[in-house]
C-alpha cells in the first residue's frame, strides 16, 4: 500500500504485480492466476513458455513469470481443468 490515502475497493500501487494484465484482486473473489487460462503462454517462434498471455496482449511484450497463488485479476478466464 502506499503512503496516500487508500480508498476501500479501489486498486493500490501494492496490488501491482509484474507482468499481470491488471491489479492482483481485482478479479472474482478467490480466483488466483493458476486457474486461470491466460497465465503461462507457448511461443513456438521463440519455443520458449511466458507469463501473462493477456499481458502480451495488451502491452506486446513477454512478461515474467506469473505466480500460481496471486490473486487473479480483472481478465481472469478460468481454465476448464482449474481445479
């Protein structure tokens, strides 16, 4: 959280994680990003797995890794075999 006033409901600064599409928690209560069908994408040009597939989307860049465990975001699609 940051040093200015949070307002309850409205994404912070800390909610902010590398490579996601959007704010962690920002998505259906108890959803997190290993359920989810746009974490960790194939490029076979570069035959290499990525981070966020919305995130390459959205800013055409590969982001990082996405954490199994981080509260999913805004653009949480759940995948057909989550768990």
């Amino acid at each position: 959280m940051s040093k200015m006033t949070s307002i309850k409901g409205v994404p912070d600064r800390g909610d902010a994680r590398p490579g996601m599409a959007y704010f962690a928690g920002s998505g259906p209560p108890g959803k997190r990003c290993g359920q989810c069908v746009h974490r960790t994408y194939f490029d076979s040009f570069n035959n290499r797995k990525y981070g966020c597939a919305e995130f390459f989307r959205m800013t055409g860049r590969h982001g990082p890794a996405i954490g199994t465990f981080w509260s999913a975001c805004k653009y949480f699609k759940e995948r057909p075999d989550a768990d």
